[in-house]
C-alpha cells in the first residue's frame, strides 16, 4: 500500500510508499515516458488488460489520480470501469477536480518552500526540480477542460 507512480505508456508502476518527503515524479525508466503520481487507492490492472489501462489513462490525464470523490450526500463514488462511465465521471465530477488541484497545488508549493529552507544538495535540488515540474503540469491540466 502506498502512492504511486503510473506510466501510461508501458503500464510500469512504482510504489512510492507513504512518507511524502520520498514521494517524486519525473520520466519512466522503462520507455522514458512522462510518469504520474496516483493515490494508493489506484490499483493498477495488468499490462494486458488494455481497456481498463485506456479508463485508468483517461481518468488520470483529465485530472482524476484515484482520489476521494464523493457524491452530493457526501459518499465516496467508485471509480469507474467503462470508458463509457469515465466520460460522464469526469463531467459530473470536474468541479471537485479544481478543488483537489488546488489543494494538491498548495501542498506541492509548501513541500517546494520546506526544501528551500533545508540546506542545499544536489539530490535535495533534484526534488525541487520535479514538485517545480509537477506544480507546472498541475497549472497546466487546471486549464485543459
């Protein structure tokens, strides 16, 4: 159990663990692919499962990384399972995607300024670099309707 990082291109998972200070992004190391960080709840199909892989990579590039959604009663909703199903998700659902962007934007940019504040080194540098380019993409997916 743990966050993850998703390559939606060669359907390679890394298991990051929970401590956030080991959390990181950057590309695959399989097939160099821009990788994404999901919550633990995401459980990865297997490689040969082409169409959940294709619901799963729908629903991460438009923002839903298997976070808590929860309906107007304030229930948690199940992913779904259908690229039928993601569709609507992803419409019905996007308003608390702005929502869980921002929140995931305020603590990328927190994690950023407690580094600043540590003594400087490469690999602390390094770290810096990849939330700078999470926090980039981020700004960049809140955009994209």
């Amino acid at each position: 159990m743990g966050f993850k990082n998703v390559c939606l291109s060669c359907k390679r998972v890394e298991s990051l663990g929970t401590d956030p200070s080991q959390f990181r992004t950057g590309h695959c190391p399989q097939c160099s692919a821009q990788m994404f960080f999901v919550n633990h709840k995401f459980r990865p199909p297997k490689a040969t499962d082409e169409k959940s892989w294709a619901v799963a990579a729908y629903l991460i590039s438009h923002g839903f990384s298997y976070y808590t959604i929860r309906d107007e009663q304030g229930l948690a909703v199940a992913y779904p399972t259908t690229l039928a199903d993601a569709e609507k998700f992803v419409a019905k659902f996007a308003a608390q995607r702005s929502q869980q962007i921002a929140r995931r934007k305020h603590d990328l940019e927190k994690q950023i300024a407690d580094l600043r504040q540590r003594t400087q080194n490469d690999s602390r540098d390094r770290l810096i670099c990849d939330l700078n380019e999470q926090l980039l993409r981020l700004t960049q997916s809140a955009t994209v309707p």
